[in-house]
C-alpha cells in the first residue's frame, strides 16, 4: 500500500519503491449460503482476540446496540491472544451480552469460510499500529460482506467509506455502534456494500491480479 510508504520513507526513497498489493485466492466451498438475514442479522469479527485488534471496543458497540434495543448476534472467531478467552468472556457477562456474543475459537478452511457465509456484516475496529494490508478483510470482501473498519495501515485501500463499507475512528465504540445499527437496520444497503466488496476484490485482489503485478514489476525492474 502506498499508504504505508511512511513507514520507510526515511530510508528510501520512493522513486525506489514498488507497490505490490496483497492478493488472495479464491475459495470454493460446498454449502447452502444464509445471508442478508432479515431477523437477527450476524456480525462477524475475525482476529486473534488481541486488545489492538479491537476487541473489546466491539464489546462495547454491541453492548451501545443491545441497550437500544437492536437486534443482532455478534460472532468472535480467532485464537486467543494478549486476551484469554476466560478473560473475553468475562467481559461479556460484566457488559450483559452472553445472549448477544459468542466465540468459536480459531477456525480454518471450510469451517472459517462458511462462518464467513453465513455472517452479515465484517466489523475489524482495529487500532494495532503494526497493522498493514488486513488479509481477513480481503477474505470478508470475498464472501460480499460489507466491512466496518478503522483508518490503520493500509486499510483505506480496501474499504471505501460509504462504497463497501465505513470506516471509523479508532476506539470509538459509539461511532462503532452507529455505523453497525445503519447496516443493521438496512438489509438492501448491506446487499449493494457486499457487491461492491466482492467487485473490489475481484477486479483489484485476486491471487492473479498480485501475480501478474509482481511479474511486471520484475521486468520492469529487469
């Protein structure tokens, strides 16, 4: 991402540099689809359960939707990190959101993609400095969800505000809540944001599209 050129620009110049975005490939998977529910739509959030990563001010937004009388269930997915899940779930029962929150742990292959699936809307509330291209967003992008995300690294090349999704500012739970209680409450909006998403990764993250730009990139250099 050129966005991450800061990140050297004390050290080379960019006259020196090639950008070469991540691409993915893509997935084939065997079961029936649930998407865009109409009654209990499904939030998904998936990373290891590492504070910078978001997780607790996701708790929060969701605990902002449940006293408003939102209705919605929210999915952890991800190993355990800097937070245990003994420590995870005891924030959900200070916070009043075991009926709202669940977590499945780390999942892999058709398992991880049919969580994708059968989810409504990405939420990544990152704030973890290191942060760079968002692989697990990609994947979301793949599956036509709409992403809600922070500004950190190289997101903003993935996630337009207001085209597939919002971006948001970074810990701010109640901004958080209100972008979530729009797609909620939308199910058409969260339809047209998961076609843009999946569009985006298809004509600008593929596996192929990230092979043939370092293939040009070698022989330019070359």
């Amino acid at each position: 991402s050129k966005i991450l050129y800061k990140d050297i620009e004390k050290y080379v110049s960019f006259s020196n540099v090639s950008i070469c975005p991540n691409g993915i490939k893509d997935v084939e998977y065997n079961y029936k689809t649930k998407k865009n529910n109409e009654n209990h739509p499904q939030l998904l959030f998936l990373s290891n359960l590492i504070e910078d990563k978001g997780v607790f001010i996701l708790l929060e937004a969701c605990k902002i939707l449940k006293d408003n009388d939102i209705d919605f269930q929210c999915v952890y997915v991800g190993a355990e990190g800097d937070i245990s899940s003994n420590v995870f779930q005891q924030k959900v029962d200070r916070l009043n959101l075991i009926d709202k929150i669940s977590y499945k742990g780390p999942l892999y292959n058709q398992d991880k993609y049919k969580i994708y699936s059968q989810s409504d809307v990405f939420i990544f509330p990152t704030f973890y400095k290191m942060e760079t291209f968002g692989l697990v967003i990609l994947e979301a992008m793949q599956h036509s969800l709409p992403v809600i995300a922070t500004n950190e690294g190289g997101i903003p090349d993935l996630v337009e505000n207001k085209s597939n999704g919002f971006l948001v500012p970074k810990k701010n739970s109640k901004e958080l809540a209100s972008k979530i209680e729009i797609l909620i409450n939308n199910q058409d909006l969260r339809k047209k944001m998961g076609e843009k998403s999946r569009e985006k990764y298809k004509k600008e993250f593929t596996l192929d599209k990230f092979e043939k730009r370092l293939c040009e990139i070698l022989n330019n250099l070359i």
